[in-house]
C-alpha cells in the first residue's frame, strides 16, 4: 500500500525543482539531526555550505546522487521514505510502497539502471530496490532483494561504481574490509583490508573507477584502488562529524577545469608526491599562507615561485641550520627534508612538527644529521589549520613550499668503541646469589665529531639477559654532560625494531640520563618452565633473541672532545617505583635507589640513605663495594658468557675474586677462565 502525504503528487508540473544543471564535480555530504548538505572538494578537502537546512525538521541519510536525472535521492527520517533534492536544496518528499516501518542510512542511486537502493542489516530488513524509472511496471514500488541476515554487514554508506559491467556497490566495514556487493542478488564478496578502521559514512566514486571513502571521526578521506585494498593512500583532511553521508555523481572527474582553480601545489619532483596522481601536497587557498601571496594552479606549477622560507646558514652535515619564515596568519608548520636523497619524504625525515606559528617572522633551528648525503635535494614545507598532516594529501586552507636545497658535507670525525658487555646484580647492598645476570647488556658507543667538538653519541646493543624477579630499568648516564646541551626533539631511540615516540631522556634533571630499558622485567615475560630470560639450563631454545636497541642522541651544545668521551657512556640500573624490590628499598621511592659500576658516583637522583646498608662499605671503600673490594656491576671489554641462574661469579669465573679485590692488580683475564657448565653461552651473533 502507498503512503498517503499531504498535497498532490510530489512531480506533477510546477511542484518539482529542477534538476542539477551538470554532473556536478564536488561531492555532496550531508550532516545533522536537522540536515545541512554541504559540497566537498575531495581534492583538498575544503567544503562549502550548500543549504542549513534542506526543508526538513529531522536527518537525510543513504543519499545518492542519479546520473539518469540530476536529482540527489535520500531516506527523509521525517517521512521514513525516499526523497529527493533539486539545485534548488529544498527536500521533495516521495511516495513508495514496500518498505519496512524503519529508516535506512545505507543508500546510493545505481548507475546501470535508474534505481535507488538502500541497506540495513538484520532479518527482518536487508538490501531493497526502487525504481525511480516513471515508464516501468515496477516504479516507485521497493522490493527487497535479499534480507539482513544473509547479507549481514556493518556498514554506513555505499556506492556504485562507474566502470563495472554489473550492478556493483562498494563499501568499507568498520574493520575495514572492502566489500563488493551485486545488488542484482544481495551476495558480497570480501576484497581485502584498507588498513584503516572507523565509521566511513560518507563514500564516493569518481570517474576514473577511484574509491573514497571520508572517516567520520577525524574527517580524513582515504582514496582507495578496489583492484588492489592494501593500496589505500590518506589523500585529504576533511569534515568531523558522527552522522557524515554522502553522494557523489560518480562520472565526474574530481576537478572541474572549467572553474578558475583553488589549489595550490608544490613544486618538487614527483617523486616527492606533487602531482594529483601522485597524491601531492595540495591546500585550497585561502588566508593562509607563507610569504606574500599564495597562487592557484589546475596542476603543480613548472618553476619555483615561493616567497616564504629561507635558509639564514648553510646546511652543513652535523650542525644546526636556522630557517626563517613569514606567515599571513597564525597556523601550524610542519616540514620534511629529504636528506638521505632518495627521492621521497620520509616520517623520520620531519624536521618541524605541528609548530604552531605566528603572523610575521618566525625562526626555528633544525639540526642536519650527520650522516645526511651531501649535494641537491628537497625541502617541503606546509602551514595550516590542521596540526598534524603527512607530507602528502589534499588540505582545505594553507600553502605548501618545496625548496631546492643544498647539503655541504662537513670534516666529521666518528670514533667507536669495541663491543662491551655490562653485567649487574640486583640484590645490592646485600651481596645475594652474586650471579651477575640480573640486568645484561652488550652495547657499543659511537662519538661523531666536527674538528675537536662532539655532536653526538650513537649506542646500539640488546639487552641480552634478565635474571631477576626484580622490576629493574637499564639507563645511561653521560657524565659531565648537561640534560639541557642534549637536543632532546631529536633522540632516536629505537628498542627490537620499533620506535619509541616518547622521550627517553629522563626529565626534571640537570644531568643527562637515557632511560633505554624502562623496565626489563616487563620486556621478558615468563614462559612456562623457564622464569627468568636466557639464565636457565634447557631454556635457550624457548626463549626469544636478545632485545636489540639503538639511540642517537644529537647535542644541542657541543662538546669538546677531551669531555665528551667514549668513557663518559656510563650505565647503571635502578628500581622501578611501585614494585618491591627487597627489604631495603622503599617501592615508593625505587628511582632512588641504583647500581652502578665500582666506584662511580651514583645520579642525582639517588637516595644516599641506601648507603652502608647490608654488605655496602661505600662510605669508606668507594661507591658501591663491600668491605673486600667486590662489586655489584661489571663492564667486560670481551666476549663474555654470564653465570646461570644462581651460579655464584666464583663459581663460574674462581679467579674473578682475586681481580675484584686486587682492584685489577691480579688475574687480568680472569673471564678467560671459566669454569664449563655453570655459564650461560651465547653465541657472537647473538651478542652482536
């Protein structure tokens, strides 16, 4: 049975809007409780406000827009039926029989055959067609194709696709898995993975067969190959809502050549990503931009034209560079340099990050890295409303500049120690077990320098061992070092292949300490039979490889070469708070307490009340040492195997004793002497 609606039917003459003039380039993109429909320029993602309200007091959802007539269909949640929208944006109501008593936000006009489909799962419900053909048999009347249980999926939009020879639409889940879907029968097939997630509300078609899909959420539209899901690109930043839909006439190019152009692009090669194919960096001009003006191109620009950025001092290899720029107005700057010259930007090579700038001059300090390849590369730089963007994609407002720089290789100097196995026992200020395998670590130091100065300290290593029930982090303290000479934006550590995005350096101090391990107890789960990480007879075939860690640590100041050492790389250990630690530690105050090697000076941050506890004599024999010379942490300059589990150090090592006691007078090799079985081996590849 039809509905019955006030007043004569919605498309007799002098009733009906007209129709879209074109197949109009923009998407369409509908919001709120009460709709307002808006129109998205997918290439930059800017939009403009098409009508506040489309004459309903209520949503319009599963929108399309019909290549057969120009109209925008749609489900009116004030009618629970389909409607339609001219240029005119005033909402036409329409009368249907075959529905559910329900609203559907699932929809898209085909392209094959003048129909409006609409999706929603559950039994009682599913995929339903409509004609909106006024010459066939069936016209206006829904039939439903196949229901919601059969065709079970969670999606919030769909669309057809313009070059398929079947009755195709295609939408993302909230997993997001590709689905294609034959209208013609309701069956799907699962594509791939996108490798995003999310409500995508809005999803589109254009021309060329390309998929998009616009997030909900944060607003970021992804453009999507359906031939090929895992290649999915972040192609622009657009509008946040939670009830996004959208429609789009899906045989329209994305620009429309005969309007004068709103983007600006970048000038480098395109390689970088700089062209509308390559997904360059593009911004929809406006306010804001660097230097005096900003320009509108239909695509990027032959020559180089920018005004805005300049280098003040050289980039030279290892130093610092000041760069300047102008702004018209206050806007976040982000920026990348290609300084390995392959061709690309890469996340690692950002060199500013969501720098919120001001009106006029601004001045910001990057250093070079040491090892940046010398000669021509590429600068890129991008101001606008949104903090954080990718080197590539489409933004509404802002400017992109690529610069042609130029590297100068600098006289540096790289000096390196050999391999070093650190050792520590954690029972300090009780002498305990004694087996020196509660914290091990193999590790290298590397200084690079400019004439006499120090720029930076690079460590590699694993954590090779963890004997200890104990929760205890491996830090690295660089003596004589200030916290606020290290460049602290630019620490790179990375710990099993991973990056680290928060700082390791440890904060509210004046010396500088790497907290490189934050708790090595956490880090080496127990596995079942084995609890402790490579200390264990029969359990070195279960338990992983060592961890493996890098770090380099730039200075901001430099140093000269006679202070900043190789020997300066000093390692310790300390309790991580909240965790007992033994009868004389306070878990509340577990930083306090710490192991270094024989007498050496613990942090700033030490408890000194830990002193002359248990077997400690550091008051009058020396940090960290009981009254006979022994002590709690070792750094070996050789290949070295610790104790196994519970193996005292003079039962694996007899002549270690005599070397601790003697302060190295005797028994120099003493690590050459082990006694077979009551080690852990290691092979070098492990350690290395």
């Amino acid at each position: 049975m039809k509905k019955l609606l006030l007043g004569a039917c919605v498309f007799s003459a002098g009733l009906s809007a007209a129709p879209f003039d074109t197949c109009p380039s923009k998407a369409f993109l509908v919001q709120g409780n009460t709709a307002t429909m808006y129109g998205v320029n997918l290439v930059s993602g800017s939009y403009t406000t098409f009508a506040e309200n489309v004459g309903t007091n209520n949503k319009l959802n599963g929108i399309g827009f019909s290549v057969h007539d120009r109209y925008i269909y749609g489900w009116d949640y004030s009618n629970k039926d389909i409607g339609r929208l001219g240029k005119d944006y005033v909402l036409e109501p329409i009368m249907t029989s075959g529905f559910p008593d329900t609203n559907f936000y699932v929809g898209d006009v085909a392209i094959h055959e003048n129909a409006f489909y609409v999706y929603k799962k559950g039994s009682s419900l599913g995929l339903y067609r409509v004609s909106l053909d006024a010459n066939s048999d069936d016209y206006l009347q829904a039939e439903r194709i196949i229901d919601g249980s059969a065709l079970s999926l969670n999606i919030f939009d769909m669309a057809f696709a313009p070059n398929e020879n079947a009755s195709l639409a295609y939408s993302v889940d909230s997993n997001g898995n590709l689905h294609r879907i034959d209208v013609s029968n309701g069956t799907s097939t699962n594509l791939g993975n996108v490798g995003q997630s999310g409500t995508f509300g809005a999803v589109y078609f254009d021309v060329e067969n390309n998929f998009y899909i616009s997030r909900n959420q944060d607003g970021h539209v992804y453009k999507i190959d359906i031939n090929n899901p895992a290649n999915t690109q972040l192609f622009a930043y657009g509008p946040v809502s939670n009830t996004n839909d959208g429609a789009r006439c899906a045989t329209a190019p994305i620009i429309d050549d005969t309007e004068d152009p709103t983007i600006d692009y970048g000038d480098a090669p395109n390689s970088y990503g700089t062209s509308l194919n390559a997904n360059g960096a593009r911004h929809n001009v406006g306010d804001l931009f660097f230097g005096q003006s900003v320009s509108a191109e239909y695509v990027p620009k032959a020559t180089d034209d920018d005004d805005g950025i300049s280098f003040l001092t050289n980039l030279e290899t290892g130093y610092d560079t000041l760069i300047s720029f102008s702004l018209s107005k206050s806007g976040y700057v982000n920026a990348w340099i290609d300084w390995n010259g392959d061709g690309q930007f890469q996340q690692a090579e950002r060199v500013i990050s969501e720098y919120q700038g001001i009106a006029g001059e601004n001045r910001v300090l990057i250093p070079v890295p040491v090892d940046a390849v010398a000669g021509s590369t590429w600068a890129r730089f991008r101001v606008s409303d949104n903090s954080d963007i990718a080197p590539q994609g489409g933004v509404d407002n802002g400017e992109v500049e690529d610069l042609n720089i130029s590297i100068v290789a600098s006289s540096l100097i790289q000096n390196s120690t050999s391999w070093k196995t650190a050792a520590f026992e954690d029972l300090w200020p009780q002498k305990g077990d004694y087996d020196f395998n509660d914290v091990v670590v193999r590790y290298r130091v590397t200084t690079s320098q400019i004439g006499n100065q120090v720029v930076r300290y690079h460590i590699e290593g694993a954590l090779i061992a963890v004997g200890a029930g104990y929760h205890n982090a491996f830090a690295i303290r660089l003596k004589d070092i200030a916290r606020k000479d290290v460049d602290e934006g630019q620490i790179e550590l990375t710990i099993d292949g991973t990056p680290q995005m928060s700082s390791p350096l440890e904060a509210n101090r004046n010396e500088a300490i790497v907290v490189v391990f934050a708790d090595t107890r956490e880090m080496v789960p127990v596995e079942p039979g084995c609890k402790f990480f490579r200390t264990e007879t029969g359990c070195s075939d279960i338990q992983r490889a060592p961890y493996p860690f890098e770090i380099s640590i730039p200075l901001a100041t430099t140093y000269n070469a006679n202070i900043a050492t190789n020997s300066q790389v000093d390692p310790f250990i300390f309790a991580v708070d909240g965790h007992y630690h033994g009868p004389f530690v306070d878990q509340n105050n577990g930083r306090g307490w710490e192991v270094h090697l024989k007498n050496h000076e613990p942090t700033e941050a030490f408890d000194s009340s830990y002193l002359d506890q248990g077997d400690d004599t550091s008051s009058i024999n020396g940090y960290f040492q009981t009254s006979t010379g022994l002590p709690w942490a070792l750094i070996i300059n050789s290949q070295w195997d610790h104790p196994m589990e519970r193996v005292d150090m003079s039962a694996a090592y007899p002549d270690f004793a005599a070397f601790a006691e003697s302060a190295g007078a005797q028994n120099a090799t003493w690590f050459e002497n082990p006694v077979p079985g009551n080690q852990y081996t290691i092979s070098n590849a492990a350690q290395n």
